[in-house]
C-alpha cells in the first residue's frame, strides 16, 4: 500500500488516484488473476475466496471517494482518498 502523499507525486493527477492503484496491486496480487487468469473485474464480481478482504475494503472505500466526488456536502469537506 502507498502512502497518499507518495501518491500525490505520481502521475496520475484524477481524483482518487492513490486509492485506484491500492485496488488495482491488490488484485493484481490475487491467486484469482495470477493463477485463473481472470481480469481483476471477473474476479470481484464472482466473489472469489482468494481475494482478500483488505481488497473489499479497498473496493468500498474506492467507491465511497468516487461518490463523494458527487456529493455536494462534500465539497466544502474535500474529497476522501487525495
């Protein structure tokens, strides 16, 4: 996992970077996609038993900083991941 203020320096400047590329080496790292050769999507939608849960929690939180993009309230509070 990277530390945010690491990921500040990366290229990618989208909302939620630091947390897109926490999920994407999460799963990336899972027996589901290395040994079954399945993309990381079939993957979370099959609920497979070799992803961990600390890949869910990285998939919710992912979500969560991606709809408070949406939300009005949270503008004043800023956006959760960046």
């Amino acid at each position: 996992m990277k530390y945010y203020e690491e990921a500040k320096n990366s290229e990618d400047k989208r909302p939620c970077a630091g947390l897109r590329e926490d999920l994407k080496a999460c799963l990336l790292a899972t027996d589901c996609v290395r040994l079954h050769k399945k993309t990381p999507k079939e993957c979370l939608k099959s609920n497979d038993p070799s992803i961990p849960e600390e890949c869910h929690a990285l998939r919710v939180t992912f979500f969560e900083c991606k709809r408070s993009l949406l939300d009005n309230r949270q503008r004043f509070r800023g956006r959760k991941g960046y």
